[in-house]
C-alpha cells in the first residue's frame, strides 16, 4: 500500500514538472531561475 502511495506521489510530481515545461518558454523558465539565484544570494 504504501509503496502505491509513493509511486502515486512521484507520478504527481513528473506530471506537474512537465505540464510547467510546456506552459512555460524556455526564456520564462531562465528569468525565473536567475531571480531564484539572485534571492538567494541576497539572503545569504
């Protein structure tokens, strides 16, 4: 059972992951990483 659950959960994630790869261009996808990193730097 609960190694159902897992195999449920982990086929949400790649789901998700690829429906945000097609939403998204891949200039969106690199903006939103550099704005990631410079928060991050910032906080750090």
């Amino acid at each position: 059972m609960r190694k159902w659950l897992v195999f449920l959960f982990l086929l949400l994630i790649i789901s998700f992951s690829v429906v945000g790869m097609l939403q998204n261009s891949p200039t969106h996808g690199t903006e939103v990483e550099t704005t990631i990193e410079k928060n991050f730097i910032q906080n750090s």
